[in-house]
C-alpha cells in the first residue's frame, strides 16, 4: 500500500523555511545548478542539432551529395542518368560542369567554383533556387549568357547585379596556353547563409561546356540519395559496375571533416555541460546532509512517534528528489526558451554591438540555428534526474540512523 507519510513530510520539508539561512542558500544554489547546467546542454545541443540540419539540408542541398565524373567528360548524359535513376537508393541526378576559375571586376578578382547547371534538371534534385531572387535560376536557363555570384565573392570584387565580370578558366594542358575569357553580366547573386557564397558561381550548362577542356560534353552528373549517409557506398558500387574512365566523389570528402567536427564539438561540450549537472546534482548531497543536521530534534520525534528507519529515508529521499525535479524542471523551460530564441537573439545582439558572431569565411553558415529534438530533452532530463536520486541516497541513510535519545538531549 501507497504510505502517503514521507511524501507529505518531504513536501512540508521543502517549502518550509529553515531556521538555518545557509541551509536554505546552499539549497538554492543547488536549485540553480540545475537549471543552469540542464538549461545551457539543452541550448548547445539544439545549437549542434542546428548546424547538421543546416549541414544536410542547405549545404549539401546545394552541393552535390555524390557526382559521378568520367576523364573525358560525358557525351550522352540523359541516357546514362536514366540508367542512373534505375539504381536502388538513387532518386535523382542532374548534369552539371566542374570548373576551376577566377572573376575579375575591375582591378579586384578572386577564384571561384564554377558549375555550369541545367536550371530545369537542377531544380528537381537541389534547393538552390531557394536562395535566388524569384526566376533567376530560369534566366540563367533562358539568356544563356550570365553568371549568378555568390554574394561573398560579390562583395569581394565589388561589383553589382548588372554590370560586368570578366571570368578567366585555365586551360588544361601546359603552362603556356592562354587561359579562356569570357566577359559576363551578373544576372544576380547567391544568398544562402553559407560558405558556399564566398567561392560558388553559376553558370548555363552550355556556356560552362564551352569553357571546359570537352566543349559539348558535361564534366559528369550529381546524384541525389535516400540517405546521406549511404552516399559513399550507393558511389563506389555504381563506380564498379561502369566501363573504365568513371570515378566519383560523395558529400564526405568535400563536406566530412564538417560534419565530424560538429559531431565531436556537440560531444565535448554534451559531455562538460553533463559534468555541470553532476556537480550542481551532488550539491544536493551537501544540502541535505545539513537539512539532515537542523532537522535532528523533528526526526527524533517523528522517531519516538513510531516512524520506521525506512519511513524516515523516504522523506529525505523525496525532499531531494523534489530539489532535482524542481532545477530540471525549470531548466528544461529555460533551455526549450533560449532555443526558441537564440537565433533572433544573436541576430539582435550583432545589430546592438555592430559585430558579426559568426562569418561565412570562417564558420560554415552566417547565423546560429537551432532544432530542438524531443530525445535530447528526455535524456537531459532524465540524466539530471537520476543524479538528483542518487545523490539524495547517503544523506536520508545518515538521517535513518539518527539516535532519538542523543537528538532529543539538547532540546
């Protein structure tokens, strides 16, 4: 049968107010150790989880997750992406051309990627005319001659939509030859949030094969997987499966040390926030032993008036657990409301300050993103509930052999 005793003497016990003030400091300071540490591994891991949906959603939705090349370019790339798309976990492939360049505005230039798309088969496997003015990606299609600029690469040079660049491309081959020149119009810039703008630039899938060392040719095909992660084993067994020339390359070897410094950034810092909650968890050991040591005279009654050794564990054991119950409660409410905000809240401080956090020639994306996972939460939360438990264990066993006769001597 359910003893409702310990948990209303726990409740009484918590709320009450403590002849010791210490006591009930050091009890607040144990409150709000949890709520900082659950609260601050909530936000990092929302943080972390932001930047891989990023990651996969917005980097790699615009860069190829495989691509298959061949040395010689390739001639006939609707049939062969026909065949392309007959491949389990393949669900989508679109030409492209691979070129190395630079474009130079005035006396100002820089080097940029090059790839040369058809928008029409592009749009279906990439988000990229997500981060275009609206019909540019079909402009690109439609006049042929123009190129679409990073707005970083932009910014760099110091030209506008509108007016003029001149793209260089090395040709292939000995030093000696004249690299290839073609002046362009910039039909309108790249706005993603990504590193990808400062280095990217677009151009029509024609005009790039004229460019290239094939003219006529594409440089090869990007394809578009069921899952991410099975990209570089869906690559190697089409690459062995065609005739000699072929070879490939996936979204690991251009984007992989991303995505594992992500992964190990969020578990050293998982793991000192975890470390935070332990420490702020166990000062309940301390909290409790000296609620145990001001309580001595009420445990010798409640001992005198027949409660059991158990009976009186229980209640320190409950008091604790509220304490921990309590500080992840509220730090779970304070983690899920910083989450919510901190992108607007970072955003707002770089206008107040007149900085910018985060820069896409040094870090991956521009802004800070967040997604918060149910999983995570439970797991903080019953992590720091657990500790909370355990550290409630030796302060209600010293409670249970408080001696009623030596307790009561002094009262």
């Amino acid at each position: 049968m359910f003893n409702p005793f310990p948990l209303f003497i726990g409740l009484r016990y918590t709320g009450s107010r403590r002849r010791n003030q210490l006591v009930s400091f050091i009890s607040g300071i144990s409150i709000a150790g949890l709520v900082l540490g659950v609260g601050l591994l909530i936000v990092v891991l929302s943080v972390m989880n932001g930047f891989e949906r990023e990651l996969r959603e917005r980097i790699l939705g615009i860069v190829p997750q495989a691509a298959l090349y061949h040395r010689e370019g390739i001639e006939d790339w609707p049939s062969l992406g026909s065949e392309l798309l007959a491949q389990p976990g393949i669900t989508g492939a679109a030409p492209f051309v691979q070129l190395q360049g630079m474009v130079a505005y005035r006396r100002s230039a820089t080097p940029v990627l090059v790839y040369g798309i058809d928008p029409v088969e592009e749009a279906r496997i990439s988000v990229v005319e997500n981060y275009l003015a609206r019909g540019l990606l079909s402009r690109l299609g439609e006049e042929g001659s123009g190129i679409i600029l990073g707005r970083g690469v932009a910014v760099e040079i110091g030209v506008e939509t509108g007016q003029y660049v001149n793209l260089f491309i090395p040709a292939a081959g000995t030093q000696d030859r004249t690299p290839k020149l073609q002046p362009l119009p910039v039909l309108g810039l790249l706005e993603s949030g990504t590193e990808l703008d400062n280095t990217l630039a677009l151009l029509n899938l024609e005009a790039a094969s004229q460019l290239s060392s094939f003219p006529g040719r594409v440089s090869g095909l990007r394809l578009q997987v069921e899952n991410i992660f099975a990209a570089p084993q869906i690559i190697r067994d089409l690459v062995r499966s065609l005739p000699g020339g072929y070879y490939s390359s996936d979204w690991t070897r251009t984007h992989g040390n991303l995505y594992h410094a992500i992964q190990i950034s969020k578990n050293l810092v998982g793991l000192l926030l975890f470390l935070i909650i332990a420490i702020a968890a166990f000062n309940v050991v301390s909290t409790l032993v000296m609620v145990v040591v001001d309580k001595h005279g009420d445990i010798a009654i409640l001992r005198t008036l027949g409660a059991s050794s158990g009976e009186i564990m229980a209640v320190f054991m409950m008091q604790g657990s509220l304490i921990g119950l309590i500080g992840t409660l509220a730090g779970v409410a304070v983690g899920l409301g910083l989450s919510l905000c901190v992108q607007d809240l970072v955003a707002w401080l770089e206008v107040a300050l007149n900085i910018q956090f985060l820069k896409s020639d040094v870090y991956p994306i521009s802004y800070l993103p967040a997604e918060i996972r149910s999983a995570d939460i439970i797991i903080v939360a019953l992590t720091a509930l657990a500790m909370s438990f355990l550290a409630t264990l030796y302060p209600a066993w010293r409670a249970s052999k408080v001696n009623p006769a030596e307790a009561l001597r002094y009262e």
